[in-house]
C-alpha cells in the first residue's frame, strides 16, 4: 500500500470514530438530562452499541498499520 493510499483509508477510519465519538457524547449528555430510567437506558444502549463500533474502528486503524 502506498502512502497516498494509506493517508486516505487513515483518514476516512478517523472520520468515522470521530463520528461515532459524536454519538457517544450525544448520548450521555441526553441520558444525564433525562428523568426517567426508561430513557436512560435507551441513550445509554445507544452509547454502548457506539463504545462497540469505535473499538472496532480502532482494530481496523492497527491492521492498516500492519499492511
């Protein structure tokens, strides 16, 4: 893999995590404003399930670190 190749894949797996970054962040911020238990554990499920996606993005920044 070429350098150029390598910039751009780095940079769209970045782009995504700071995506999913997003989410996390969104999602605790509305689960510490919300009331009820119900709506916390939804934003907190949504958090989770992002937690998830962002380790995965991690994997896949050290795999292209290995081609």
């Amino acid at each position: 893999m070429g350098i150029d190749e390598f910039q751009k894949r780095a940079s769209d797996v970045a782009a995504e995590l700071n995506n999913v970054l997003t989410v996390i962040l969104g999602n605790i911020s509305l689960a510490k404003a919300h009331t009820t238990i119900e709506e916390k554990d939804e934003n907190l499920t949504v958090a989770e399930r992002a937690c998830l996606r962002a380790a995965d993005l991690v994997r896949k920044l050290f795999n292209l670190g290995e081609e």
